[in-house]
C-alpha cells in the first residue's frame, strides 16, 4: 500500500467517496490542462475526496466545492498570483488560505492575493503536519 493510502486511512473520523476512474481523473486534468502528481492521482483512484477531522481534500467528486476542476478555477480567478501549473487540494476557508499542489508533488500555502510558499514536498508530509 503506498504512504498516501496509508495516511489518508489513518485519518481520524474519515469519511471518504467513491474513487475516481482514470477515466475522471485524466479528464480533470485535460480541463486544468495540467497533471496532477503521482501521489493525488494515487489518492483520487483510492478515495475520490475525503474528509476528516481538520482535513478536506478536493478530488473528484459531485459536490462542485468539493471537485478539484471547480475548486481550482475558482481560486485561479481570484488570485492571480498562483501559476497554472498548480491545482487546490484544500480550501482551508481561514484568513484566504488555500492549499496547492503542483505536478512534482510540492504542496503550497497562498493566501488571498499572494503568491504560493512551498510548505511540504509531498501530501503525505502536508498530512503528517
């Protein structure tokens, strides 16, 4: 089992979706004409999105505040500080702050009008933090 499948599933009161075909998620990537990491396109084969305890993951999943496609578009809009390469897996909703990844698998924090800051090199550090 790979590091993210075992700590999204260590993540306590977890409640998780139905996962993501290759289908889905090549699609969601052809739409943010990016690709995602290695590491979220494990997570979204395995959960689709989750949440948990102080965590809320986008991925691939009905809920449009949920879905990365959306989620991601949104925040381009509204600062546009963040580069394109870059896609939200996580809305904090505190203060403007928004978590991103990029397709090595960098995570980042922006806040409103800000340029992203490198804060981990993977989700699952993100996660352990």
């Amino acid at each position: 089992m790979s590091n993210i499948i075992t700590s999204i599933k260590a993540l306590p009161e977890l409640l998780q979706l139905a996962p993501a075909t290759q289908i889905e998620i090549s699609d969601a990537e052809i739409q943010l004409c990016l690709r995602f990491a290695d590491e979220y396109r494990t997570y979204l084969a395995e959960f689709g999105a989750v949440l948990a305890v102080g965590v809320e993951l986008t991925g691939i999943t009905k809920s449009k505040r949920r879905h990365v496609v959306t989620v991601t578009k949104q925040e381009w809009e509204l600062n546009p500080n963040v580069p394109h390469n870059m896609y939200v897996i996580e809305n904090v909703a505190i203060d403007g702050i928004v978590i991103w990844q990029d397709s090595n698998g960098w995570i980042y924090r922006s806040t409103t009008n800000n340029a992203p800051i490198k804060i981990a090199e993977t989700l699952v550090e993100y996660l352990s933090k």
